[in-house]
C-alpha cells in the first residue's frame, strides 16, 4: 500500500515512511476486543493511513510480550520526568476503558540501535516504537488523551524516524473517530509541538497544583484534520488567524508565575485563551508563547 501523495511531497525528513510501503513497520491498535472502535476512521477523511493496523488483544495471555515492550518503551521514556505508568494504571486506566495506538516494527528488521534502546531480547513478531493513549471520558463525544511516547525519545537524533509522535497521535485520533481531544503536558515539553497541531489548542488549565507537575497545561482540542497538513508545511492556519488574536499576554515556560496569572484569569472566566501552532513550533522550547484569545465579532 503506497503513503499519500501528501506524505510523499511534504514530509521528506520522515524516510522511515518507507518501512511501511514495504510493510515492515504497520499501525497498531491495542485494545480489548469490547472498546474496538466501530467504523474506524469514518469521522475525519484523510488518507494517511491506509494500512490495515496489526491488532493486539490485551487480554490474550499469549500478547504479554506485547505489553511488556510498551511498558519497557514506556518507562524509559518516561522515567526521566517521574512519570512511568506504573503496570495497574496502565490496565485500570488505559486498557479497560481506553484504547491504545501506535506503529510497530516487525522485530527482526529493527536496526541496532533501536533494539539496543527497547532492549529486545526474544523474535516476537512486532515490536511498538510509539504509543498513544485514549479514553472515553464523561462528555459526549470528548476523550483524555492519557499518554504520547515515542522511541525518538531514546534515539540520537541521526537514529529518530521523524514525526513518529505526531503521526502515532494522529493515527489514534483518525482511527477512534475522536470529535474532541483533552490532554495534558509540562510546560516546555517538546509534546506541545505536537498538541498544538491536531485542532485549535484552548488552554483548560495553566496551572494545575493536583497534579503530581504542578506546571502542567491542560488543554482542548477540537479534531480537525484541515490543520494536521501544517505540522509538516508550516502554513500559516488561515482559519486560526481569522478567528483568535494575540491577547496581549504571553505564557513563560520557565516562570511559574507567568502559569499562576494566566489560571487565574481563565478561573475568574476572561478566557476562554488559545497557543498558535506555529508561534511554538517557531519558538525554541523554554521561550515565552503568545495567549490568542477570540476576535470579537
Ligand atoms: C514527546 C514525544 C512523543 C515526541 O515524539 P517524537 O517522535 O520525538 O517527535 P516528532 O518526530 O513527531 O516531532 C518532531 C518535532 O519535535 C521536535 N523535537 C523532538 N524531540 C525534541 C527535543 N528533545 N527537543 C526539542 N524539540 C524536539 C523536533 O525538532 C520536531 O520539530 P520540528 O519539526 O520543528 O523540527 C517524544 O519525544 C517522547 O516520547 N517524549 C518522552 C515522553 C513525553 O514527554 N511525552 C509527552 C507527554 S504529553
């Protein structure tokens, strides 16, 4: 199956693109037989990803190791900001009411480097180089994005497959026919990069002292395919530019102030505010964003 004439064009940096034209690196769908998604990939029309996905049943004891290179990858990537899933949360909280997503490679074409790093040791058939979890949350239509990692993250930049993260969320939120998408990350997190580019990002919290990273944005987005294109273009996002304008504030990853004045405001009700996708992918990660707040009409 041949990737998008969009792909082909736009996204020369990501050759590994090649490895699933030949089949060796496939989409994955991890999840329990009653979540799978009914009409996959029938909400937003976009034709990056027509592979059919390998699909895992976490519940057959024959998968484990499976899961246990999701949780090696996991956790090492992880592991440096205190935020590895421990197995429990990742069963009670992702694989029972969630659904979890991401590319995999047929384990006997991984390079060296790349077995070195998810520390393989057995010939199972597919290794997970990525993985994105969702779940369903209360709201109609809305899910928690609960988790993004990718094994760029434990490679030098010469071994990365490029736009492994972005692509792995944005296989995700095609497949589930995700409407709208919450999240959360640290502020200065090269994640945000990503986030900001799946639908106008509006920011729910600016400072979040109930999680375990008090200077943690959560954030909301509603899926539209039409912006996923600039992540590799760089286009301006006409339709963002029409509608939100800068509000005279900006965010400062490095000042948990600049966190605290914007909660409060969105608390006292002057939001709702917004980060630009192309303000942060301009930006180097600890330098302060543009707040967008709506034109008024
Ligand atoms: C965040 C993460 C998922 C990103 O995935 P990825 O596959 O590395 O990123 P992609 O290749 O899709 O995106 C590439 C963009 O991110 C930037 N990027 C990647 N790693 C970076 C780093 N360490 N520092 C700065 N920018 C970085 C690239 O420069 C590129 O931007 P550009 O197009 O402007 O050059 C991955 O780094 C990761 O797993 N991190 C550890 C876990 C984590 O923090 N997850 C986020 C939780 S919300």
């Amino acid at each position: 199956m041949a990737i998008s004439p969009f792909l082909k064009t736009h996204a020369p940096k990501a050759q590994w693109l090649q490895h699933l034209e030949s089949g060796d690196v496939r989409p994955y769908v991890y999840v329990r037989s009653e979540n799978q998604i009914p009409q996959p990939g029938s909400r937003h029309k976009l034709d990056w990803f027509p592979w059919a996905p390998v699909m895992i049943e976490p519940l057959n004891i024959n998968e484990i190791e499976f899961a246990e290179r999701i949780f090696h990858l996991e956790n090492t990537a992880f592991g440096p900001s205190a935020m590895a899933i421990p197995r429990w949360v990742f069963y009670d909280c992702a694989v029972m009411p969630g659904f979890v997503a991401g590319f995999a490679m047929k384990t006997e074409k991984l390079s060296a480097t790349m077995r070195k790093a998810l520390n393989i040791r057995g010939q199972h058939e597919w290794t997970p180089l990525s993985l994105f979890i969702i779940i369903p949350t209360m709201k109609k239509g809305e899910w928690v994005a609960h988790n993004l990692c990718a094994v760029n993250a434990l490679l030098e930049e010469k071994d990365r497959f490029y736009a492994l993260g972005f692509l792995s969320k944005a296989f995700g939120l095609w497949y589930a026919n995700v409407e709208t998408c919450c999240g959360m990350t640290q502020w200065g997190n090269t994640a945000l990069k990503l986030h900001s580019h799946y639908g106008h990002l509006e920011v729910l919290t600016a400072y979040t002292p109930v999680h375990s990273h008090a200077k943690t944005i959560t954030y909301r987005s509603q899926v539209n395919v039409g912006c996923w294109e600039n992540f590799f273009t760089r286009e301006d996002d006409l339709e963002f530019l029409e509608k939100y304008e800068p509000s005279g504030l900006m965010i400062d990853p490095t000042q948990e102030n600049s966190m605290i004045d914007l909660h409060r405001r969105i608390q006292k009700g002057d939001g709702p505010y917004f980060l630009g996708a192309l303000d942060i992918a301009a930006k180097k990660l600890t330098d302060p964003l543009i707040v967008y707040r709506r034109k008024k009409a």
